[in-house]
C-alpha cells in the first residue's frame, strides 16, 4: 500500500510539475516536440507504476456501504457520463487550444470544467462504493488531480488567455450548478446516457457491479 501511495503521489505531483512550473523552461530547452516525449514518457512510467502497485495492493476492505448507496452512486455517475460527453461534444475552452469568447453552451452552463469533474465524480463513487484500501488510494488521487489541476488550469489559462478566460470565468462556475440549474443540451444528454449504459454494463468484464441495475 505504501508503494502504491508513492507511485500515485509521482504520477500525480509530475503532471502537476511538467505542466505548470516546468513547462516553459522544458519547452524552451527541449522545443514542443520534445517536451511533449518527456512528459509523454513520463505519464506513461509512473502510470504504469501505479498500475502495477495497485495490482499488488492487498484489498482490504475499509467499509461496506448501505443498499441505498448503489442507486445514488449509478446517478452520479450518470451525470459524470454527461458530463465527460458534453465536454468534448461542444467546445470547451478548458481544454489545450480552445477558445474562450462566449457564448457559453451545453455543459458549460454547468461547470467550466466538465472534464475536470466527470473525473472526480467518478473518484467519488468508486472510492465510495468499493470501500477497499487500495481503491480509495487511488480515487484521492484522481479527485486531486482532477480538481487541483482544474484549480491551476484557471490560472494559467487567465494568463495565456487574458480578458477572454476573464469573461469566461465570470460568466461560469467552477462547482456544478455553482450559477443556477442548467441543461448540458441534447447531445451530452443522450450520449452520456449511452456512455453511462455501455461503460456500467461492461463493469462485469472486469469483476465489478452493473451500476445501471442498481437504477
């Protein structure tokens, strides 16, 4: 367990290093190209590090929860699908090289960083529901990273972006809802429900429970 700590403690801290602090000066030094193999490889290493070690990681159950906690779970993770749709479906100027400028559509609407929070979402409910030592290790570390590197992500975009992500910013909300309830508009609605069906029906293949039977 302490391994798997270590390995998720590096895979977590060198995206937060090699894509704020370090980026510049590695850019600068090595070109785009080659910034992008270092950080490429190592994203890979230590993912593949933590990978490993959650395999060896004893699953020692820390909690079982109530009955009523399957259906919440399948919910949330049905927005989360949504949302992680809707992020890609329309534009979003969280992402590397989009624009801001208004006016803000479909997810947006909800969360500037429908991404960042389809993630942590998902850490929530598997970290939540499984229970196991090893699970909630690593759902901490996908929240962190999900809604730390969100919280940096508004900082440099203000500053790559200027008054655009200003207006971007004052015109949408870092938490869901955070402005009042909104639609994430039919494409994210549908194809995250068919995501939310697909993904959950698969949970079988790899040993865990069909959230959309808990519905």
């Amino acid at each position: 367990m302490t391994l798997l700590v270590v390995a998720l403690a590096a895979f977590v801290g060198t995206h937060f290093l090699l894509s704020h602090p370090l980026r510049e000066p590695l850019v600068t030094r090595l070109g785009a190209g080659g910034f992008a193999g270092v950080y490429s490889l190592i994203a890979f290493a230590t993912l593949g590090w933590a990978i490993y070690e959650f395999r060896r990681a004893p699953v020692d159950l820390w909690w079982v929860v109530p009955a009523w906690a399957w259906p919440v779970g399948a919910v949330i993770m049905l927005f989360a699908s949504i949302l992680l749709v809707g992020s890609v479906a329309t534009p979003n100027p969280a992402l590397m090289g989009g624009k801001a400028g208004g006016p803000e559509r479909g997810v947006q609407r909800i969360t500037r960083h429908p991404m960042m929070w389809a993630f942590a979402l998902w850490a929530l409910v598997h970290g939540g529901l499984a229970g196991t030592g090893r699970t909630v290790v690593l759902a901490a570390a996908v929240a962190v990273l999900a809604l730390v590197g969100a919280r940096l992500q508004d900082g440099k975009k203000r500053t790559q972006m200027g008054e655009s992500w200003a207006g971007h910013e004052a015109a949408t909300s870092f938490i869901p809802f955070g402005r009042g309830f909104a639609m994430p508009g039919w494409v994210a609605l549908i194809g995250g429900i068919i995501l939310f069906v697909v993904a959950t029906g698969l949970h079988p293949v790899a040993g865990g429970p069909n959230l959309w039977g808990a519905l």
